[in-house]
C-alpha cells in the first residue's frame, strides 16, 4: 500500500532535481500544510523524504516537449495514490491530463501562475483541455490581483478564483558560514548587481546584458537553465567583461550574494513572469529592486519609487539608468531597501502563503464533505 496524503501537489518539476522559485513556493506549502507530499517528474525516477520530512514521489520524465514534461508513469502513480485534495500548478497541459484520467474527481486545486504565452499555436490546440482542467477545478489561485485583472482566461473563472500572493520563509534560507561569504565576496567582490534565476526565455536577460555593456558596474547572473550558451555568446560578442555568470550556486551562496548585491535585477519581459519569487527574496533581504511592468504580479511585489524602479520591458537604457541610479545614490538605495525588508514582512512571508493555503483546503475539503 502506498503513502497516503492529505494534499499532494503535483508539478512537472521538483527538488532536488530543479530549484527554481516555483520549486521554492511548493516546498514550502508542502511542508507547511499537515500530511502533504509531492507528485513529479525527473530524469531519474524515485521516492526521496526531502528534507527528512516531505515525501517527493517523481515518476520517470520521457520527454519535454515546449516546455512540458511528459511521462506516462505519473498517470498510473496518480491513480493509484490516496489523497484526499489535489493541488496542481498551472500551466502544464500534460499535468491536466493526468488530473482528468487519474484525478478521480478528488478535490482540486489549480494555482495558476502564468497564461499560456510562447505557445500560440500549441496553445490554441491546448485550449480545450486547459478549459476542461479549469472547468474541474474546485478553485483557481491567481498569484496577484494584476494577473486577474490582465488575464482573459481568469476573466471567465472569477466566481472561483481567489488571490493568494506567493511568499517564502526566511528560515528556509542557510546563513552562510564566514568563510562561504568571504569565498564569495572574493569571487564576485559588492555592490554589484544580481539576477538569481533559471535562464529562460522571459527573463529579459539579453537586455540587461545590452545594458551593461560599457557601465562601471558589475553584473552577477546566478543559475542555469537553457538560455545560458546564447546569453554567454551575445555578452562575449558584445564585450560585456562585466557580466559574470556565477552558473548554478548553493542556498548558502544565493544568501551570500544577496546581501553582497546593491540591487536585484529582474529584467523578465513576457506575461510568462507572473510573479518572480526572486523578488521576494530581494524584499526580505533589503534590497532595492528593479523589474518590468509586465500587467503581472512583479509590479505588485516591487512598488515603483518606494521599493525599486520599475521600468518598460525590453528597453535596455531604461535598464542601464535605473541600475546606475541605484549604484550612484546608496542613500537612496539604502531607503528603498528598507522599504522592501517592510513590503516583506507585511506582505509576502511564507506563513502568510501557507495560512491563505489552509484555510482554501480546509473550505474545499469541508464543502465537497470529505471527511478530515
């Protein structure tokens, strides 16, 4: 017989496999929600207890086709598993396939991250299964009141959809030890600035290499992901000496590197950016930041003029200025990082997330009379 959950989140991808922010905001609804696992899937299938105490069941990934994991294992493990509510993350077609042959008709929660955007012609032919998901769910959990309001296919579910901003614990972050910092601030030296992130299409990155060309200061990009060859090509065409890429780094690293930073860089410039846990994470290290008004979630994390700049998308001089601002006046720098440690602590702490969360399944559980 195999584990039995009281919520099982299911998601194309997970730890320790990949570590991207959405990986980030499941953990910590996992293992802050009672008797909860996660069902996935990764190049080399297993069950794992992360972190000693979360159950990740990963199912063997076949293939990604634009983006969207395949694997014909995760329909029977669906299936077969006990769980009395399940929570799925938005947008990942072959995920509402599994729910709509194995789901059972089990509760269901869909948070939804982003609008189908690259995709067009996919998306069209995606559009009667995505309505079928949606049709299914017991409720939809938009990130931001913005994406709501900017999104057309959440304006046909709105009787439904509630908003819960994303949020992240400081506790779940690892202080680094004193020689880690010291390695690390010896590496990238300070008061550079930092992007933390999978390198992927929306991030913007080209632009904010474009921006740093010729500028005093430096810039770190910190992750990996598939991006990287045509990124390191375009800033070694260009000449842009001063954009380090720091690959993957370790929590301990990422924390080092956040409180070496002057600012965050978040430079995403498509709809596929519904929010950017990278932001949070600035926020609650009193940083000062920049991003894109993209109609999403990032220009409610970050407030113009109070926390950072927020900036047109795509526009490298904008980027460049708003960089040099905050690389030239440190008090104004320093003023908006304590803004953003304020905006974290009022808005976006993990508690906070994971609370909302439990009082969700708590109603959808209570009104399908499933038994607790």
């Amino acid at each position: 017989m195999g584990p039995e959950f009281r919520i099982l989140h299911c998601y194309r991808t997970f730890y320790p496999e990949s570590q991207g922010g959405l990986e980030q905001v499941i953990l910590e609804l996992a293992q802050k929600t009672h008797s909860s696992g996660v069902l996935t899937l990764a190049k080399v299938p297993g069950q794992t207890m992360l972190n000693g105490e979360l159950p990740v069941l990963a199912e063997r990934r076949w293939m990604s086709i634009a983006s969207c994991c395949i694997g014909p294992g995760l329909v029977r493990k669906l299936f077969s598993l006990k769980a009395k509510l399940l929570h799925f993350h938005f947008p990942w077609p072959f995920g509402d396939v599994a729910y709509l042959l194995a789901g059972r008709s089990r509760p269901l929660v869909v948070t939804y991250h982003s609008d189908v955007v690259r995709q067009r012609f996919l998306g069209v032919l995606y559009r009667p299964l995505m309505k079928r998901l949606l049709d299914r769910a017991d409720r939809i959990v938009a990130t931001s009141q913005n994406y709501v309001e900017s999104s057309p296919i959440l304006a046909k579910y709105r009787e439904k959809v509630e908003v819960i901003p994303l949020g992240v614990s400081e506790s779940g972050y690892v202080l680094p030890s004193a020689k880690q910092f010291a390695a690390t601030e010896h590496r990238f030296g300070k008061d550079f600035m930092l992007f933390v992130g999978v390198l992927r299409y929306y991030k913007g990155l080209e632009f904010l290499i474009r921006a740093a060309v010729g500028q005093s200061f430096k810039v770190v990009i910190a992750g990996k992901g598939p991006e990287f060859a045509p990124l390191a090509s375009l800033a070694k065409e260009l000449g842009a000496d001063n954009v380090v890429f720091a690959g993957f780094v370790s929590n301990e690293e990422k924390v080092a590197l956040m409180r070496l930073c002057r600012a965050v860089v978040f430079p995403s410039h498509l709809r596929s950016e519904a929010f950017g846990v990278t932001l949070i994470e600035g926020l609650m290290y009193g940083k000062p930041l920049i991003s894109c008004d993209i109609g999403t979630g990032t220009s409610f994390v970050n407030r113009n003029s109070l926390t950072g700049h927020v900036i047109p998308p795509s526009n490298p001089v904008a980027l460049r200025d708003a960089m040099n601002d905050l690389l030239n006046d440190a008090k104004k720098a320093e003023r908006m990082g304590q803004a953003s440690r304020e905006r974290y602590e009022k808005m976006f702490t993990g508690e906070r997330m994971a609370a909302a969360y439990r009082k969700l399944y708590d109603e959808v559980l209570r009104e399908r009379g499933v038994e607790d």
